[in-house]
C-alpha cells in the first residue's frame, strides 16, 4: 500500500464511485444556485437534471474556488496519518484555485517538515484531470513513487487533450465569453463553437461548426489528427456532457467505431456544477493522450 494519497478538486468530474473505487480523494467547490450554496460534490446534493433544469428556467449561478484555510482543514487528516500528498488543481488558465493550494501547502509544510506535498497545476479541466487521475492511480497501483508521480505528471500535463462543443450558446452570452450580437447570429444559424484548452490551460475557441452534426464530426477529427498513435490510439478515452447525453453517445460511438484499439468502452461522465455553471447545458467534452499542447 502506497504511503501517500492522490487527490484533485472536485472539477474533475468523474462520479464518486469512480474516485473511490480508484481510491482518489476530492476537495469540493462551491457553487451558488440563486444565491444559495452548495458544495460541488458531484451532485450528491443536488442531482445534476435537477441544477441543468434550474438554469433552463432561468436560476443565476456563481462559483467560489477552494481556499487556502479549506484546503489547510482538508490536507491536515492525511498528514497526521503519515501520508505524503499529490493533488492535482483546476488548470490556472480557468481559476486561482492553485494558488490557494501552494498557499496552504506553505503553511502545512512548517508544521509537517517531514511530510511531502505536490502541488499540480493540471492545465486540464472536467474530466480532463479525470482521465489525468486516473492515469496516476494506475501508475500508482503499478508501483511508482510519489516523488516519481509528481515528476511524471508535470512532465506529461501538456499530452492531455480537451475539446469542447456547445450546442446552446445561452450560457456562452450570460458568462460574457461571446456578445450578445454573436450569440444572437449564432443561434440563428446554428452554429455549435469549437473550443479547446490550450497549452496554458485556457479555453480557447478554435472553429464554428454550422450544426450540431457538423460538430460532432468535427470533434473526432480532432482526436484523429492528434491521439497518440493516431487511429491506432490505445489509450482510455473519456467524454463529459451536460444535460446532452444523446450528443454524448453519438461522439462515444463514432469514437468507438474508428479506434478500435481503445482502452475500454469511452467512459461518459457529467460534466459538474462548478464548469457547469459556465458552460450550462448542450456541451460536449471530449478528453484523450496525443501530441503535446504547443498553442
């Protein structure tokens, strides 16, 4: 049994049940639903249908990151145990959540000199760190060390692959991320944007797709032309959506059809509260190891 821990915020969406069966812990974010609060917690609280209908029907949200007294009152039980510490953060290119960690990792290390606490800054998002999670805890089952893990994993962030699209911009226009102008014409002409996230962790908009069938085409090509191995990738392949599962399948299944040599069936997760509050329903993520982030 290794004598450290793998932990990652709560925006990494996967379900509960896959962190504890990968024995991966989570610190929650905060999510506001009119004003009230909640903790991201995989929609343990709140059923994600349930929080997707709330912003259908016109529900204002807002999130709150991590902070450095949480994750003091979070990394404290661990260390007391005697177990060193990985934790992988939402990219920075999206929030100040690792800040708050090193922050907090500052004020543990005086007081645990011995312990050992990595801080990664992923540079991923949804269940982008997922599917990173995921590849350390098998690395961790097949014997690594923490020390070699944290290495592994700053030298490797950049291979993880994110792209996105939204069949409803609505949420697009309230968060500001395109005008009003923009949203209005896009609507109007079904247009589905294509983003990704790019080698500093941000989201990034890459092309208009006319048509939600367009997009989904579009978006495994984009896993053709850069999974490792390309169509003979043998990697996991994960997908996150929200309130869209049809869409969801659709990828999944063209996926499946044209890498035959995945790793398992394409896992399709929910796309949380926190990244859901931003991107509301009718998005589609999809997460795969190919070439390095370079733009």
């Amino acid at each position: 049994m290794a004598n450290f821990i793998l932990s990652c915020c709560s925006t990494a969406d996967l379900s509960a049940e896959h962190f504890r069966e990968r024995d991966i812990h989570y610190a929650c974010f905060h999510y506001y639903l009119n004003d009230k609060a909640y903790p991201d917690d995989l929609g343990q609280t709140m059923p994600l249908d349930r929080f997707y209908a709330a912003m259908v029907d016109g529900a204002t949200t807002r999130t709150s990151q991590i902070n450095a007294d949480e994750f003091v009152e979070y990394f404290t039980p661990f260390l007391e145990q005697g177990l060193d510490i990985l934790h992988l953060c939402l990219s920075s290119g999206i929030s100040g959540v690792v800040n708050s960690a090193n922050l907090a990792r500052q004020e543990l290390m005086e007081k645990y000199p011995d312990r050992k606490i990595y801080i990664v800054d992923s540079l991923s998002a949804s269940s982008g760190s997922g599917l990173f999670m995921d590849k350390l805890a098998d690395l961790r089952d097949g014997g690594m060390s923490i020390d070699a893990l944290y290495q592994w994993a700053m030298d490797n962030r950049l291979m993880l692959h994110h792209w996105f699209f939204s069949s409803d911009l609505t949420f697009f226009v309230k968060g500001g991320r395109i005008t009003k102008a923009a949203g209005w014409f896009g609507t109007a002409l079904k247009i589905c944007p294509l983003l990704n996230v790019d080698y500093m962790g941000r989201l990034i908009p890459r092309q208009k797709c006319r048509g939600k069938k367009r997009a989904i085409e579009e978006i495994v090509k984009k896993m053709e032309q850069h999974a490792q191995d390309g169509l003979n990738y043998s990697g996991k392949c994960y997908i996150s959506q929200s309130a869209c599962m049809e869409d969801a399948k659709a990828v999944a299944a063209l996926i499946e059809a044209r890498f035959p040599k995945l790793d398992g069936k394409v896992l399709i997760n929910n796309i949380g509260t926190t990244i859901g509050s931003h991107t509301g329903p009718g998005t589609v993520a999809l997460f795969f190891w190919g070439d390095e982030r370079k733009d």
